[in-house]
C-alpha cells in the first residue's frame, strides 16, 4: 500500500494523539473537579455531555460523514469544481436547518430526554435537575460540532486530514480553561464545564473557516425547498440507515447509560473514565486509520477499482491486529495502573480507581472488535451501501442489550461495559463475513502465519509488563511522580519489547508500507 496513505494515516494518528493527550488532562482536571462516586456533580455532567456527543455521532462524524464523503468524493472525481461547490452550498444549506430545528427542540425536551435516557436520576432531584440545566447549555454543541464534521468530510477528501484531526483538541482545551478559570467562580463549579462544551463548539467551527478557504470550498448556505439537490437527496438517503450502521456503538452507550443510572452513584462515572482510557488506542490508531481509509476506498469504488479495494481492506486490517492485539492486552494489564496515575487526585477515590479498573478491563476486551468495525464498515459505506452495516448494527445493538440485562446483574457496572465488547465482536464479524460473502474482499495469503507472529508477541510482553506492573495497592501508596515515572517506564518497555518481539518472529513493518498485488497505481 503506498507510504502516502499512511502518511496521511499517521498525520490524522499525531493530531488524534494530540487531541487524546489533552483530552486525557482534561479529565484529569475533571476527575480531581467533580470526582465520580462521591456526590452527584459527575454523573449528572456526564449524561449531559453524552447526550449531544452521541447526536454528534450522528449528524457529524458518525452516520453523516460516512454517507456525505462517499457522495462528495464522487463529486470530485466525475464532476466540475463549480458542481462540486453548488452541492456543498445545498448541503450546507439543508444541514445547518435540520440541526438548528434539532437544536432548538433539544434544549426544548431536555426535561423528557433526561428522564428517558437516564430515568434512574428521578429519585434524586437534585441530580435531575442539575442534569437537565447542564444540558440545556451543551447540547447547542451538536449544531456547531457537526457543522465541523462536514468541514471535515470536505478538507479528509482533499487529502488535508492535520486540521481537521486537530479540531478535537480545542474542545479539550476549552473544557480545561473552564475548569481551571471558570469553575472556581461559580456556585456550582460542574455547571463551568457545561459552559466549556458550548464555548468549544463555536471556536471548532471558526477554526475550520480559513482551511476552506484555501481550497475554495467555504460553503455559502443555501435553502431552496423547491431546488432538491440530486447530490443532497442522495447524502440523506445513505444516512438513515447508517445512523445505526455507525453509531451503535454509542446507542449501546446510550443504553448502558440508562442501565447505570439504577446502579449506586458512581456507576456512570466509572464507565466515562475506563471508557476514555479505552478510546486512546481506539481514536489515535482505528479512527485515524478510518478517516483516512474511506476516501480512499470511495475513490476505488469510484473508478472501479475492485482488486485495488479488496487490498485497501486488507492493508487496513493487518494494521489493526497488528496494533489492536498488543494496545488491549497492555490495557488489561495496566487498568489499574493507569487510572492511578492520571485520575487518582481530588475528590477520586480509592474505590473510584478499583470500580473503574474493572471496568477499563472489561472494555479493552472488545478493543479489537471496536478498531475491526472502523475499518471494515468504510468498505461499505465507500460504496454506499449503508443498509447492511444498518442492519447489523440493529443485530448488534440487540445483542447488548440482552447481555447487558443478563451481565448488570452480577456484575454491575463491570457486566454493562463487557456487554459492549462483546456486542462490538458480533458486530465486526457480521461485517467481514459480510464483505466476504459479496466478494468485496480476498484476504491476501499469509493471515494465519501473520495472526500468530502477533499474537505471540502481545503474549510475551503481556508477561514483562504483569511482571513489572505489580500489585495495584503498591501504585496507590506511591505519590504522582512516582506513579508517572513507572506507567512511563512500563509504557515503552512494553512497546520496544513488542517491537522487537514481532520482528523477531519475522513480521516485517517494512513489507505493510508497499501494495502488493497488481501493482496498479494508486493515488494515496
């Protein structure tokens, strides 16, 4: 596969990197601000912030995105530059409407959603209340925010992923200068945060406005009802099946979410961080693979390139057993350690780390699964086929739910994150069989002998790092610098021994950098 397209992949992976490193501050200023199993602050910010980040799942990044860059992309390629530009102009124009109208409604019925996403907070007004304020302040960060993801769509097909990888780390930034600057000065420091979301949406969308520019493709909004769009109708119908197709993921957080508000105070919060600290491998490495890859597949399926998508798909997915086998079994190994570090501070708690260990290991369980779905999902939505990942996503949101009913049971908070893992395998393998069966991929030779190089280092540095890591009481006497200092240590011993491990059982990075195959030539 050509060194440009993973380039571009470790461009979008650095800015993801960026954005997970500040992210990971903020939450530490979070976890220290408004902790998680000792009052209602955290869990009420929580289900206030998850809310308009899921319908950004939808109307952004998510179910939108994947429909509109395939279309946008054939826009580019067969179409003039003037009707590339009048088709950004409608879609802005449609989409600005809708997510005002969604908006408006929003902060409207935000007494209904939270009574129905989180029902369990009606036994505690205070916390109900707190929570329908909060979000009547964030969710306007779902009209900006997706606003910025159609940015996105545009500049990640002009092959200019650095900027709009970077955009997240201004949501982080926002929400850090809120709580080190704002929270302090009010009644209820939490509601600073709230803020800190809606201020981080305005300045995202700003940001984008000048690398628009400088292609020539700022939208200027249009709206005529009368003038339908060919190109518009066509985003619109690819999105309504792949709302679910690409955000049940977060739908199955929604439910976990409604689960978790019945369990003790606390349960929400535990799920937030161990879910944060999985989303590190996750963002930098499977949606920064993800971005990069659906263009690009969009303009194989675009010229008709069939082989040349099947190779695509298959230089994806070595990447992520390659990357996903060894970053989930550190993940396992290093849960406590690594909530010690960054969260054990302020008003969280011994028992904070504990509950949220066991639920950071049960999340990274499923960290393949979740990484497999961003890379196996472009290889519909690339040929806009949004119904079939739809109808898995349905399999797979019905799944969880059952498990997660089955597993909250005996183990609470723990059983609803393994619930997600193990929904997110039946849904990566519904879509590689899937593109089996239609033909749309071949695995090229060599898969059994490439899974077991990988597997049996990630198995050699599992036992340096268990060895090294030691008890999780030990991490917690220790003051920061010292629990710094050792995840540090662990951190790249792990990965050099992983390094050498697997290019000593003969996998050569060297051979995942060149397409093999026909030797056509490729654009990325």
């Amino acid at each position: 596969m050509s060194r440009k397209l993973l380039k571009s992949t470790a461009v979008t992976g650095g800015m993801t990197l960026l954005s997970r490193i500040t992210g990971l501050i903020r939450d530490i200023f979070f976890a220290s601000l408004i902790g998680a199993g000792t009052g209602v602050a955290a869990d009420a910010f929580y289900v206030a912030f998850r809310i308009p980040n899921f319908l950004r799942r939808i109307f952004g990044e998510g179910a939108f995105s994947q429909s509109f860059v395939p279309v946008f992309a054939e826009y580019k390629t067969k179409y003039t530059a003037d009707e590339a530009k009048v088709f950004v102009d409608h879609m802005a124009g449609i989409l600005g409407t809708i997510l005002f109208v969604v908006t408006l409604v929003g902060v409207i019925a935000a007494p209904i959603l939270v009574m129905t996403l989180a029902p369990g907070f009606l036994d505690e007004p205070h916390k109900y209340n707190l929570t329908v304020q909060m979000l009547r302040i964030t969710f306007p960060y779902i009209f900006f925010v997706s606003l910025v993801a159609m940015a996105a769509g545009i500049l990640n097909t002009y092959g200019r992923f650095a900027a709009a990888a970077f955009t997240p780390v201004l949501l982080n930034l926002s929400l850090i200068g809120a709580a080190v600057w704002l929270a302090p000065r009010m009644a209820e420091p939490v509601l600073a945060l709230a803020w800190g979301v809606f201020i981080a949406g305005i300045v995202q969308l700003l940001f984008q406005i000048p690398f628009l520019r400088r292609i020539r493709l700022l939208p200027r909004p249009r709206l005529r009802l009368r003038e339908r769009h060919r190109g518009v109708s066509r985003v619109f119908r690819l999105m309504l099946p792949a709302i679910f197709g690409v955000s049940v993921a977060q739908i199955n957080m929604l439910v976990n979410t409604l689960l978790a508000s019945f369990l003790i105070t606390g349960s929400v919060s535990w799920l937030y961080y161990s879910d944060r600290l999985m989303e590190f491998p996750l963002g930098v490495f499977g949606i920064a693979l993800a971005t990069v890859i659906l263009p690009s597949l969009a303009r194989r399926h675009a010229s008709n390139s069939r082989e040349e998508f099947s190779h695509l798909l298959d230089w994806g997915l070595r990447w992520v057993f390659l990357i996903a086998i060894p970053a989930s079994v550190a993940l396992v190994i290093l849960s406590g350690p690594l909530l010690a570090t960054f969260f054990y501070f302020g008003k969280f708690s011994v028992n904070d780390v504990h509950m949220s260990a066991n639920a950071l290991m049960a999340f990274s369980f499923g960290l393949l699964g979740f990484i497999l779905i961003k890379v196996l999902a472009p290889g519909f939505y690339a040929r806009q086929d949004t119904k079939t990942p739809m109808r898995i996503g349905v399999l797979s949101l019905v799944v969880n739910i059952i498990l997660s009913l089955v597993l909250v049971i005996p183990l609470k908070h723990v059983g609803l994150a393994l619930a997600i893992s193990l929904a997110a395998f039946v849904n990566a393998g519904a879509l590689f069989f899937t593109l089996r069966r239609q033909d749309v991929y071949r695995p090229s030779p060599g898969w059994i002998v490439f899974l077991t190089r990988v597997s049996l280092a990630s198995i050699v540095m599992g036992a340096v790092l268990a060895w090294g890591a030691g008890d999780l009481d030990s991490w917690l006497r220790a003051p920061a610098w010292e629990r710094a200092t050792r995840l540090s240590t662990w951190v790249v011993t792990g990965a050099v021994v992983y390094l050498l491990t697997v290019t000593a059982f003969g996998v050569r990075l060297a051979q995942l950098l060149l397409k093999k195959g026909t030797g056509a030539k490729v654009d990325d």
